[in-house]
C-alpha cells in the first residue's frame, strides 16, 4: 500500500484546515455546550490503555444524563452493563478520553477531550438515580477541549434516514450471541431473553 508516513505527507494531501474549523475548539464550556448536553441522551467514550490498544463505548440514558458541574468538569453515571469495563480499565491505566454527543435526528455531534477519573461520591450518585437504579460508579471528565462537529458523515451515512434503515441486513442480536459467545444455550431461550426480560433489566434496583 502507498502509505502516508508524516504529518507533512498528511496536510500535502488534505490541504490545511480553514481558520474557523482550525480555531472552533474552546477549552471550557459555554452556554450551547451546556444545552446540547442537556438535550442528548447518547455519547461514544473514546479510551486507550497504556499499551495502546483502543476502545470505543456507547453511553445512553435519557437526555441530560451528563451532569455538567461546572464550566470544566462533567460526569456521566456507570449503568448496569456486561462488567467487561474495558474502558474505565483503560482510564486507570491513561485518563484521556474523547466523547462524541449525539441528538437523534442531527447530523452535528458536540465532541469533548479531556481527561478522566472513576469516582463513587455518594453526593453525586444520588443525583444520578434514574427509574430507581442508583450507579456504583461515574466517569468525571475535566474537560480541556470542546467542539461542535459538522454533520457531513451523517449525511454521507444517512444515518437518521428511515428510508436507508435496514435492519435485517443482519442475523438479530439473539442469533449473533447464539453464533458467537453463547454457542452452549438454546437459542429459544436467547431469543425469550432478547425479547422479554433484556429491557426489563436496564435500571436494576436490588
């Protein structure tokens, strides 16, 4: 393959950025940053470990889930999940992160770097109770860069399209646990947990 090897080889093939994308990041949060975080109940968590390797994590909860605590620092609550947690074992390991913001139905993302810590303070987690489950844990970002993102790959994507949607260009998600990770169980029985008790356990209680 032609492989670019340099930032030099890079900005000759690009071009360079125009004033306003190059000068758009602000290192605190304004008053538009703060609605969109009102108003978004999904973001992508960006971490890398010490050894480099990469993940990517989806945060959803209903909108306003980010907690912003003040003009650099925001938290975002740790709901029941897998307990893989590859993430928050890469923030032990390097506290740099990069959020992504969505609004269904817009294709412009809010996009936030900064670094990270896992923190357990009864104060904040009980402000972070929702449907009666209360986090054991939350991500605080302290913020040191902030942007809005253009919409050009939604739009390439037709992400938001109903028309473009298709759904069933896969097995579901029952058959692909069947297939890769829960070979051993009946697949009845992986479907009936898809269908019927998976939402069931998003806010557990007890």
């Amino acid at each position: 393959m032609d492989e670019i090897t340099s930032a030099a080889e890079l900005t000759a093939l690009l071009g360079e950025p125009s004033a306003a994308a190059a000068n758009k990041d602000r290192s605190a949060l304004d008053d538009l940053h703060r609605q969109w975080l009102a108003a978004s109940p999904f973001c992508l968590v960006a971490t890398s470990g010490a050894d480099g390797s990469c993940d990517v994590s989806p945060k959803g909860d209903p909108p306003g889930f980010t907690l912003v605590l003040d003009d650099r620092t925001i938290a975002l609550p740790e709901r029941a999940g897998n307990r893989r947690a590859d993430g928050f074992h890469n923030i032990l390991a390097n506290p740099h992160v990069g959020l992504a913001y969505l609004l269904p139905g817009r294709g412009d993302t809010l996009r936030t770097n900064g670094r990270a810590r896992l923190v357990r303070d009864a104060g904040l987690l009980d402000r972070m109770v929702e449907k009666g489950h209360r986090p054991l844990l939350a991500m605080v970002v302290e913020v040191e860069q902030v942007f809005f993102h253009c919409a050009k790959a939604f739009l390439r994507s037709q992400l938001w399209d109903p028309e473009s949607w298709r759904p069933d260009a896969v097995p579901t998600r029952a058959r692909i646990a069947h297939q890769q990770e829960r070979a051993g169980e009946d697949l009845a029985d992986i479907e009936r947990y898809y269908s019927e008790t998976y939402a069931a356990g998003l806010y557990p209680t007890a």
